[in-house]
C-alpha cells in the first residue's frame, strides 16, 4: 500500500447521535444544572453513562457538536444558550431558528447538505458512497451517515409542522422516553443481553453477540463462541434479555484470562483464515494508516519468507 493511499484516509468529526436524540440528552442535564457549570463526569452519568469512559465522551462531543454544550473550565461543561434558548423558547420562532442552526452546526452536515442541495432527505447509499469516496474512515461512514440523515428527518417534521407550540420539545422527550427500552447504551450489560463491543470508534464483532457471563467485579465481559474478556465499560448494549431474574456473575477460566488483552491492549482484528487457523490481533497504543502501512509491509515480507521456505 502506497503512502499516498494510507494518507487519503480521513476521520470525520461527526456527532454519534442525531440532533433528536441530542435534545433529548441536554434536557436532561439543563433539568439538573441550568446553565451553571457541570463535572464532564456528571454530566454523562445524568445521560445514562456510568462514568467518563470513551462512549461517554463521544456523546458528550455530539452534544457540542450542535452547540448545545459547551466547555466551561478544567473538566467542566454548561448548557447553552442556544440550547435554554430550544429547550425555553420565548416563541415558537425562535425555538424552530435555534433548532434549524443546531442541525446545521456540524461541519461534515454542512458538506453534506451542500453535497446534495435540494433533496430534503438524501438516500443513505448515496451519502455512504459519497463518504467513502471522499476518502472517509470507513468505520466511521455508517455511523456518520446515519446521524446526519436522523437529523434531516428531523429537520423536515420541523419544517412540515406549522406550529411549534410547548409541546415541541415534550414530544422529542417523550419520544426518547418510549425508546430507552431500546436505546443503545454504553456499559449495563446482563447475562442473555445482545451486545456490540466499541473500541476506539471500532466496532468489534461483525453481528451482536449474547454475553454469557460477567466477571465478579463486573469490569469484563465474556461473550458466546469468544475467549476474549471485554471491558464493560465498552459494551453497547444492543437489546436486553427477556429475563428479569439478576444475572449471575462468574470467574473467567484461566484460559479466557491468559487470551483477555492486557491493560492498555485492544483486540483490533478477530478472524477465521480458513481450516484451523485463525488471526487475533491486539494493539497496544495508537493504531493509524502510518501504524497500518508498516503492518501491512511487515506480513509482505514475512510472506515473501515464507513462499522461499
């Protein structure tokens, strides 16, 4: 692979959840705190994280994202004016202005939107190949994709409704509330849940698997037909079990604590090569295209060794 190449790859800065979803979050921190200054921490403990892990900081980005929250200190955030001015609108004008500029805050929404001026809600197989051609990560184009088109959904209910009375802003609560049964969170997880495991903005398994155990401390997670022990504070919790019975909690065996990465190590690549072999990678410290460019160079020569073997 071509430095050139490795060099094309972009990452996006894009916020992980839609603006409906960010109204929803930012309610429930300026219900708590107003506009005053908030702990980071606390702040994603009151929208469901259990602490300032990587998920929790990503959705705290989004928020800013919109330019409903912003940094407020060492370690501290507040609430916006922008986002009091949604959230206590003094007409119904001004709350749909707000909501309208806050959609269209995110930079890489701003190229979208002008990608594909004058359709309202583009196709998302457009948007993808759009992404992907300008040289996206593409770990990072579904994701983005999806946000910025749950936003311009949003943007059109907004601009079909000709009346943006109080009940805007409870509807989009309410709207959040009959999802959270459903709404993916970070850490939680029980045993029979259907999870997905996020590591670094990666997603780890190709389909959501079921956990099958949980270590006593309830820092690791172990799930169906894998070793690895993954850390509950990066576990997306796809879909709960059924069963409302407190899951139990078990030790790993020795054999899944001897393949569980070590601290500060991330399983990056998991999988079959055919017949018995299999390839597991773990990386400890930063994973780019410059890391993956030596990578890449290192299993060529060692393929040109073996071929003369």
């Amino acid at each position: 692979m071509s430095d050139t190449a490795t060099k094309a790859i972009r990452s996006p800065s894009y916020p992980n959840m839609s603006l409906r979803d960010a109204l929803h979050a930012i309610g429930k921190i300026e219900a708590v705190y107003r506009s005053t200054p908030v702990d980071r921490e606390a702040a994603a403990k009151l929208i469901g994280y259990s602490s300032l892990s990587g998920p929790a900081a990503k959705a705290l980005a989004a928020l800013a994202a919109y330019g409903l929250f912003d940094r407020a200190g060492k370690g501290e955030a507040r609430v916006t004016a922008r986002a009091i001015a949604i959230l206590h609108a003094a007409s119904e004008e001004e709350r749909r202005l707000h909501l309208l500029e806050a959609a269209s805050e995110p930079p890489l929404f701003s190229e979208l939107r002008d990608r594909f001026a004058g359709i309202a809600v583009p196709p998302e197989s457009g948007v993808v190949t759009y992404l992907n051609r300008q040289g996206f990560n593409p770990n990072a184009v579904r994701p983005a994709a999806h946000a910025f088109l749950e936003t311009m959904r949003f943007v059109e209910e907004l601009k079909a409704s000709e009346s943006y009375g109080p009940s805007t802003i409870e509807d989009i609560q309410s709207s959040g509330s009959k999802e959270s049964s459903n709404e993916t969170t970070f850490g939680g997880a029980s045993v029979g849940d259907l999870v997905q495991w996020e590591s670094q903005g990666v997603l780890q398994f190709p389909k959501p698997l079921r956990v099958r155990s949980i270590s006593e401390d309830g820092e690791w997670v172990a799930v169906e037909g894998s070793q690895t022990g993954i850390p509950m504070n990066e576990v997306i919790v796809e879909s709960k079990a059924s069963s409302q019975k407190a899951p139990p909690t078990f030790h790993f065996s020795q054999d899944e604590e001897a393949l569980s990465p070590t601290q500060g190590e991330v399983e990056w690549i998991r999988s079959r090569l055919g017949g018995d072999t299999n390839v597991r990678l773990l990386v400890k410290g930063d994973m780019g295209p410059k890391e993956i460019g030596k990578l890449i160079r290192l299993l060529e020569v060692q393929k040109l060794v073996l071929e003369e073997d």
